[in-house]
C-alpha cells in the first residue's frame, strides 16, 4: 500500500503518529538487512554508527531506498508535495537494558518550522517484547517541553533527554511493528520506548524527512536530499547520489556532513552527567534499572 487513506491520514493529523503501514516483503527487508550487516562489518569496531548515518551519501542504495514509494508517498500525504530527506538515523536496541526516554524530537534538531516526519521501518521484529516505540498521543498539538540531559548509560538517546513533565503511562499508545512495516511519527509528538526482551536485535532504520520550506536554525550548511517535488526555497545543499559506494569522494562528504550534524545535534548539549531540575521520567512502563538522576 503506497497511498494512504484519508482516514490514515486525518489519524496522524489526530494522533501524531500512524502505525503500522506495510513496506518491504520479508525477502526484501532482509536484503536490507543484510546490506546493513555488511557496512558494519566493514568498518573498525566503535565506527559502525558513523557508518551508519552516512549511508545515503556514501552507498547508492541507501540513497535510492529514502526515494522509495512505499515510504515517500505516505510521507509526502502529511507533508506535502515537496519533500526532503534530511537523516537517516538507526535505532538498534541490542537485546538487554537499552531504552529511549520519552522525548520530543523537534526540541533539538533545530528544524523550523516543524514541518517534519520520521518514518521509522522495521528491518527485523519490532513486536511488544523488542521494546517498539510508544506515543502518546495528541502530544504533538500541545507544547514543546523542556528537557533535562541525562545523559544516562542506557538511554540510545544521544543525551540521554527527557521531558520535563510527567507522561501519564495509561494514555500512551505502543505502535509494535513486523519486520517490514513502518510508522510514521510528528516531530512535536512525546515518544519513547521499554528495553528489547527478545534475543535479536530490534533494527530501526529511521528517516526523518521534512517539507522544503523547512530550514535548519543552528548550524550552517545543512544537508538534505530531494526526493519529491521541487525545492523552491534552498536552504540545505543537497546530497548527490553516490557514484561508487564506499567511494573516496563519498566518504569524505560523509565526514564533513558528520560534523555538520554534530554542530546542529550536540553543540549546545549541556556537559554529560548536569542534574536535571526534575526527576526524569523512567523509561516507558517499568523500567529494570532507572535512569540515573
Ligand atoms: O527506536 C526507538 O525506540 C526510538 C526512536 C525515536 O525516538 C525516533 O525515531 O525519534
């Protein structure tokens, strides 16, 4: 299914977020798969997650898969008409205590306006035990929260965030995934997700695209790619497709684009270990070993 209906559509305008929304047939998805095992069993260990976010620029398949139908189309139905990738990020919750803090993504991304999707597709099992994502829903109508930086051992989250305001459990809603499916999740919307209790891996490869009229506010010379539409207003340089995957010219666009988001992401992180002002909230249900304070 490629378009969605305008029931889907009105959901997520509703909700915030859409699940689930079938994508890759299991040969498929396990070709991806596999793709990916191959990138990181190619680089030096402590580099796979480099390797990872740079896919679409350096591996011309990961640039023709962000172009796919089956993902740009439902996308571009809440978007719009134009649209650009703007990351490929990659949630792997190893089986064991990893976790995501509920969170807000629009707070530090620096993207406005916020006129921003994630499609989030599962490359193997993301069912209630592997700890798949849980929303709560409405929340991206409402405001952005503060959010204190943990930076806690276990939280995937790069700082560790969480919202500074209390996420009542029983009006969340858990949007597990086959291996396959996709949701699709706003940027305002509070999400988090619960430890991985299954022996694989849960593989999340997660695309964050956003309409062209968005602009990138905290550093200079973002990137994107265009994959529908036209892009009227500029404001990222745009990623080519890569000649030679691996290649030398890649990689380096590659490296140069990894600092560029590490100024955009990270820069005004607070120092790892700050306090939060407020208790942060455990991770989504009961959490086996709280977040340190
Ligand atoms: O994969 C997860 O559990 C969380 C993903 C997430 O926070 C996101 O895609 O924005």
């Amino acid at each position: 299914m490629t378009q969605l209906s305008a029931d889907q559509i009105a959901s997520y305008h509703d909700n915030g977020f859409l699940a689930p929304i079938a994508v890759f047939s299991a040969a498929e998805t396990l070709t991806y798969r596999r793709r990916l095992e191959a990138v990181e069993g190619a680089v030096e260990v402590g580099n796979e997650r480099a390797a990872r976010a740079g896919l679409p620029i350096t591996h011309a398949w990961a640039w023709d898969l962000v172009h796919d139908p089956r993902i740009v189309e439902p996308i571009s139905a809440v978007l719009g008409p134009n649209v650009l990738l703007w990351s490929m990020d990659w949630f792997i919750k190893a089986p064991g205590r990893s976790y995501v803090s509920y969170h807000q993504d629009a707070t530090y991304w620096g993207l406005e306006p916020h006129h921003v999707a994630t499609a989030w597709i599962a490359l193997s099992d993301a069912g209630p035990k592997t700890g798949p994502m849980r929303f709560l829903p409405g929340s991206h109508r409402g405001p952005l929260f503060a959010q204190d930086e943990t930076f806690a051992e276990d939280n995937l989250l790069s700082r560790g965030q969480v919202v500074r305001t209390r996420v009542n459990a029983s009006k969340t809603m858990l949007a597990p995934l086959a291996a396959g499916e996709m949701s699709i999740h706003h940027v305002r919307i509070v999400h988090g997700s619960e430890p991985n209790r299954t022996d694989d891996r849960r593989i999340g490869m997660v695309l964050r695209y956003c309409a062209t009229n968005v602009r990138q506010t905290k550093a200079e010379g973002d990137r994107a790619i265009l994959v529908k539409g036209v892009d009227v207003h500029r404001h990222f340089e745009m990623i080519p497709r890569p000649r030679k995957d691996g290649g030398k010219r890649e990689r380096e666009l590659a490296r140069r684009h990894g600092k560029t988001r590490f100024k955009a992401l990270m820069e005004d992180a607070t120092a790892a270990g700050s306090s939060p002002t407020l208790p942060p909230n455990p991770p989504p249900t009961r959490p086996p070993t709280p977040p340190r304070p």
